[in-house]
C-alpha cells in the first residue's frame, strides 16, 4: 500500500501494489480504514486488473476476474 499524507478536507488516491507477481486470474480485497475519518469516494483498476473488475465504494470491497493469467508487478488498484 502506498503511503500518502493528507490534510483535513484533502482529497487523496492510494495505489495498492503488488510485487514479486508470478501470476493470478482472479482477486477479492476489502479495504479497512477508518469510516469516521474518511470517505471512500472511488475505486479504479490499476494497470493490473485488465479484465472484469467490480468495485463497491459503500463497503470498499473491490472484485477483479481475467481470462488469462496477470503477472509482473504494477498498480491492482486506486482508492
């Protein structure tokens, strides 16, 4: 995850990364954070989540499915 700061009434994006990625064709993750300080305002695939990719900004979850395997390392996804 990346390490962003912010203050009151900024509006920021956090990359989740992945590394050492010999491959996947599927992934589920949740974001947990803090809901009375913040506001989940947008989910966007990253550069290695080119397939279906789902996400919830009311709950954070995200869900990504491709028809080929994804390797190398990159960006999953943007809050």
């Amino acid at each position: 995850v990346e390490n962003v700061s912010a203050a009151t009434g900024d509006t920021v994006e956090v990359a989740i990364k992945i590394t050492g990625n010999t491959g996947y064709k599927a992934y589920g993750l949740t974001l947990d954070y803090n809901t009375n300080s913040l506001e989940l305002v947008s989910v966007k695939a990253g550069e290695k989540s080119p397939g279906f990719f789902d996400a919830n900004t009311k709950n954070g979850k995200v869900a990504f499915a491709a028809a080929s395997t994804v390797a190398g390392d990159g960006t999953l996804v943007y809050f």
